[in-house]
C-alpha cells in the first residue's frame, strides 16, 4: 500500500482543458472519492494515476516514486473500470489470473491466490464459469476479484457500481467499504454520485469543470462546503442559495435578507461586498409564524418520517425546506421561516468563495 | 408469449404468411442460384458427346472421363498401334483406349490450381495481416490526418482495378513481377488490403478499449494486449474479412489473364483452355469449375461457426 500525490496535475485534449492543476494527496489507506457531474475530469484524472493517459504537466507520485511518465504496467495500481471490461473469452478464474501469469507467477500460488480473492468475494462457485452469463453484480465482484488478487498499491475505480440497479448498488456500497476496511487498501473511487461517495470516502475531492472545487471529509463539505457549486451539488436537495446584495464585514452577525434581519455565523474575515449568498440546508429551514422572513407555500413532497416543502420567498427566491411529515403545511399557506443561525454559510456571489465564519473557525479549533 | 391466449400480432415475430412468402421466395431463389451450379456439375460427369448432345441429356450414364481428361493429356493413335500395347492399367486409360487413345502425361490443370491456393492464400493472408495492423492503429492511435488517410485507403477502390491494367502490366514487365506468384500476391492484396483495413476498423472499434487497458494495467505491454486480447475479440471480423478476401483472390480473372501465362497462371484462366479434339472439352471444363469451387466452399464452412459467434459474447454491459 502507499501514498498517491498528484501535483499541479494538468491535462488538455487539443484545445480543450479536462485537468486544471490538481493537487492532492491520497493518504496511505484513505478511501478517497473523487466526485463531480460528468465530465468534470474525474476519468481524465484517475486515468492519469493509472497511466493510461500522460498528463499534459504535473506530477504523480506513488509512495515516493514519481510515475508521471511511467507506463501503465510498470505501475502496480489496480484499475475497475465502470463497465467492468472482463475479459471475455476467458472464464472467471482466468479472468482473475490474468494479472499473476503477467508476473510469472508459479502456478499453485496463482491458484491460492485466486481462490483467497473468490473467497472474500464470495464468488468461489463461479471460479469455472464464463463471464458471458454472469449477472452484473457478480460481474463487478469478477473485476475487484482481478484488482485485489494482485495485492496492487493502490486501488483506483472508475464509477464501479454506475452500471448496477439501484438495489445493488446499495449492497455493493456496502461490500465495498467493509472490503477497503478489511484490506486497508489506497483507494481512489471515481463516482457522480454524491451518496455513494458521502456513504464510503474518507476524503472526497469535488470536482468541476476540471478544478477541484474542496477537499475534505464528507461532513466537512456538506458542513461547510468551500464554494457555491460544492453548496448546490451535495445534498439532496440541496443547499438553498439566496441571494442577496449587501456588506459584511469582520464580526457581523447579522445579513439584511428579503427584508429581515437574518442572525449568522460571525463573519471572520476582512470581507465582502456587493452580490452575497446565503446558503441554508433545507433542514436548517423552521416554519415560525411570527419570523420576519415571509414566503408562500408552494407544494410539499411526503417522504415518510420527513418531508420536502417547496416555498417562494417575497422576491420569489425558490426554498425547500424538509422537516417532519407531521407538521402540515398547504398549498397557498403564508408562512414565517427561521433558519438555524449558526449552521448557515455565506459566499461571495461574484467569486462563488464561501466567506470565512465563525462555522470555520469552530470547526479548525475542533 | 404464449400462443394459445395471446392472438395479438407480434411485432417482432413473423405472422405464418408472411413466413409462408419468405420461404417461397428463398427457395425460388435457391433454385434459381443453383440450376447453373448443379449443371456444371452434372456436365462434368458426362461423356463429351452427351454434354453437347441436343436436346441436352438430364437422364445419361455417368462417366469420370470429364475427370480424366482435365487431369491428363492424351494423343490419338492409330489402332494397330494400340493392339500392340498393353491392356489399360487405370480406370482413365481405359476411358482413353475406348477414344483410340494415350494418356501422355498430366495436365497443367493440377499446377494451376495449386498457383490458385498460393497467390489467393497468400494474398488474403497479407491483406489480413496489414488490414488488422493499419485498423488497429486507425482506431486506437492518433494518426496525423486520420480521416484523410482512410479515405484515400478507401479510393483506392473507387475505380475498377482493370480501369489500370495497362500501366500494371507495363509496371510489372518493367519490375519483373509478370507471370510470377509474388507479383500475383501483391496485386491481389493491393485491391484487397483497402477492403481488409475499412471491415476491420469497424470491427475493431467495436472492442472496448478497456480491455487491452485492463490487461496494460494487469501488466502487459500494448503489443502483448493486442494479441491476447483484442485478436482473440476480432476473430469475427478477420474471418469474415479473410473470406472477402479469398473469394476476390480466388475467383479473379482479368488480371490473371493478363499478367500469367505460365509459371504463375492460376485456374480461371487456365480452365477456359482446356481443349478437346474438335472443339471444347466441355465435361473437362466442368470437371475443372467444379473442382475449382471446393476450396472456398471449405474454407467457408470451416469458418463458419467463427463467422456467426457474437463479437463481444455480452461480457460488456453498453
Ligand atoms: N481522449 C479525449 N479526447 C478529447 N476529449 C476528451 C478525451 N477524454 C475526455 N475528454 C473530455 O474531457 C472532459 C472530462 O472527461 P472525463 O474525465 O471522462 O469526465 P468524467 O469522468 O468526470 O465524466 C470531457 O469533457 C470529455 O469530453
Ligand atoms: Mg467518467
């Protein structure tokens, strides 16, 4: 196992920028997501990493070696790619196998070593079967089965599970997370899906349109994301923006909103002028009829124990808000909404920079 | 579905009269695709007047002498002479006695034909080799003007290949390659190989990249991927292509014509020019066309199962 670096990683494709000097560390054992919309680079990058693609600058470093120019098979990582590529004219042992007989590996060791993989797996049965007819899921245990028999460096999955049913992909999230503890394997996972990657990661990186937007825990970016696109890609739904121009400076603690005065998180820097956002999670959203902040219920979607209020403010600024099921709300109703002070986030609307507040700080201090 | 509750129409499966039509219409065909075919061959087991008598005989005794005499060349002699010799050791020099006849030697029929599976192996073996390196290149490199390439590779076909028969056949004088076999396999492979590289490229495009990646990353090289997994995956497309190929190759005539006469002619050429006394010898020519059409019926049918497997067996989910 070992540390993956990537140093201001650039990639373009003629004219074209993919890769936007990245730069991050995989900590020796991490499950580090690398998440964004599609074709936000997240392919581009971990094929940097896997050397399938060479990297227009930038350095990679694996443990201490630098393997920016170094070919794919010289590299010891192992790849899953999303739609699995199982080799297809040979059986599932074969298919396992394959990256031992490239080592000439003696046989009754390729022969342990696949049977331990099939065995953690849970595929032992269909060691002699072909691919052709194996379900998808089984198929995706084929190809870790082929990554971690190698006992590679690190793991990198290029959306593993983006092909499985919904159900399944469930249960792989699962496998896969109690798979990275057993092994304690580097691991760096390509996904879209925020759940998949706030269910597993350790560390997610959140990508966009080439350049790693933040880096950190899940709840650090669903706490605190670092820009309004990670604020309005994770959660679901997600962050509420609202918009609003104005001043804040060092130690406010209020913003003028839609009329109100709504309490926030102590501004800790210099500060900021002109467009401002006010980012609230929808849980963080309280009907309270006497709260200055007017809006007119919309619609409301039952989830079970929650549910989704949709509300236009004054101005018309779109909310959703998601509290229990048991408190009722209808169509056309005017209401009063509170947010919860100390968990809102504030960003410079020209920049998209969430500003520095006391919600920061805390989190620095522990 | 089940029959016995559903009467609604399928719009995938054929209704029985519309079956019904399709059968007729193939077996029409097959009939008509197929009278000229069992004619020949029926011509090449009669005896040369039957084979020119009229109205043609359908019903008549076989007879091998078609065979014999593609095989043999045989000189007339006088009777005294033949009572003199003795009797006939083989079934064809029997044949050739009850003509007044001597077997003098073999024909060039068997030469010929073996010039035939030389330069039309040959050449679809070239044509595949380079057809499955250029189309691998094509579809997994950038090559510089890409598009361009190809499609001069394509223009090449653009013009029947005999619209140059003139500056081939000076070329070839000048070069040496008249009536050789490699002048024969090059040519052949030339009009071949545009052919080879445009079917394969479709093929090979239709092979995941990712699986010569997994192997690159399993630790093998690009060139050890390539041939254990992308030719194992392209075994469709290559017999199908090398089946295109052979055909050309074995069935071309004009070209023959023109650059062989001896050493390298192959059989089109050389079966027209089986001559009798008197005229043609038709159950020889029939005999030669017959025989001719076995190799590629062969190759065919040993291919077959090759030619209809799936390409990627579903092992990829698209
Ligand atoms: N080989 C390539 N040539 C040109 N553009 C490419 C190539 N590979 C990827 N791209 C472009 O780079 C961008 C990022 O692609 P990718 O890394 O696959 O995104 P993601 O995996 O995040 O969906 C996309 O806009 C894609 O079109
Ligand atoms: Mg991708």
């Amino acid at each position: 196992m070992a540390e993956i670096r990537v140093e201001n990683l650039h990639k373009a494709f003629a004219s074209f920028t993919a890769v936007r000097d990245s730069t991050f560390t995989v900590r020796n054992g991490d499950f580090f997501c690398l998440l964004g919309p599609s074709g936000c680079g997240k392919t581009t990058t971990l094929r940097m990493i896997a050397g399938l693609e060479l990297p227009t600058s930038g350095r990679i470093l694996l443990g201490d070696e630098d393997v920016t120019f170094k070919q794919a098979s010289a590299r010891d990582i192992a790849f899953v790619f999303q739609l699995f590529a199982l080799y297809p004219h040979m059986n599932v042992r074969a298919n396992i196998s394959y990256p031992l007989r490239s080592q000439g590996m003696a046989r009754n060791e390729v022969k342990r070593r696949v049977e331990e993989a099939a065995k953690t797996l849970r595929i032992t049965h269909l060691l002699d079967h072909p691919v052709s007819g194996l379900s998808s899921g089984d198929r995706q245990r084929v190809a870790l089965g082929r990554a971690i028999v190698r006992e590679p460096l690190a793991f990198l999955m290029d959306e593993p599970l983006g092909a499985l049913d919904a159900e399944f992909r469930e249960l792989m999230c699962g496998e896969l997370r109690a798979l990275h503890d057993r092994l304690g394997a580097t691991t760096v996972y390509v996904t879209h899906d925020q759940l998949e990657a706030m269910s597993m990661a350790d560390t997610i990186a959140v990508m966009n349109q080439g350049v790693i937007e933040q880096l950190g825990s899940p709840q650090e970016i669903y706490d605190r994301p670092a820009t309004l696109f990670v604020a309005d890609f994770i959660g679901s739904p997600p962050m509420n923006l609202l918009r609003f121009e104005g001043r804040v400076g060092r130690g406010d603690r209020n913003v003028r909103l839609g009329g109100a005065d709504v309490a926030v998180p102590e501004v800790h820097e210099e500060g900021a002028g002109g467009a401002l956002v006010l980012g609230v999670r929808p849980e963080h959203v309280r009907l309270q009829d006497d709260a200055p902040y007017r809006a007119r219920v919309i619609d409301s979607e039952y989830l079970g124990t929650t549910q989704i209020v949709t509300l236009a403010g004054i101005d018309g600024t779109g909310i959703k808000a998601r509290m229990p099921s048991d408190i009722a709300v209808r169509a056309g109703d005017h209401v009063g909404l509170s947010f919860h002070a100390e968990k809102l986030s504030l960003f410079d609307g020209g920049s998209g920079r969430a500003i520095r507040t006391r919600l920061h700080t805390e989190a620095a201090h522990g | 579905m089940s029959r016995g509750i559903s009467h609604a129409h399928s719009i995938v499966e054929p209704g029985p009269l519309s079956r019904n039509i399709a059968g007729i219409i193939v077996i029409v065909y097959a009939v008509v695709a197929l009278v000229p075919l069992a004619w020949i061959f029926l011509t090449s087991i009669k005896t040369p007047p039957d084979s020119i008598s009229y109205p043609p005989k359908v019903i008549f005794d076989p007879s091998l002498e078609g065979y014999c005499n593609l095989f043999t060349t045989r000189s007339r002699q006088t009777a005294e002479y033949l009572e003199t010799l003795a009797p006939p050791s083989g079934l064809c020099e029997k044949i050739a006695r009850d003509r007044n006849m001597v077997i003098v030697g073999p024909s060039n029929y068997a030469p010929r034909f073996l010039n035939s599976l030389i330069i039309a192996f040959g050449s679809t073996a070239l044509s595949v080799l380079l057809g499955t390196a250029a189309a691998y290149g094509f579809s997994r490199f950038k090559v510089p003007l890409k598009d361009d390439l190809l499609f001069f590779i394509l223009s090449t076909r653009m013009m029947p290949p005999i619209a140059v028969a003139i500056p081939i056949f000076l070329m070839y004088r000048e070069l040496g390659l008249s009536d050789t076999k490699l002048g024969m396999i090059l040519l052949y492979t030339a009009v071949n190989v545009s052919l080879a590289v445009w079917l394969l490229k479709g093929f090979i495009d239709e092979i995941p990249r990712e699986y010569e990646e997994a192997a690159m990353i399993d630790g093998y090289t690009r060139l050890q991927a390539f041939f254990r997994v992308v030719l194992p995956q392209a075994t469709t497309g290559i017999v199908a292509t090398a089946i295109f190929c052979l055909i050309f190759a074995w069935n071309e005539y004009a070209f023959a014509v023109l650059l062989t006469s001896g050493e390298a002619q192959t059989a089109p050429p050389f079966i027209p020019t089986i001559i009798g006394e008197g005229g043609q010898d038709w159950p020889a020519v029939a005999a030669g066309t017959t025989l001719f059409l076995v190799p590629i019926l062969v190759f065919t049918v040993l291919l077959r199962k090759q030619l209809l497997r799936g390409i990627t067996f579903g092992a990829v989910r698209k």
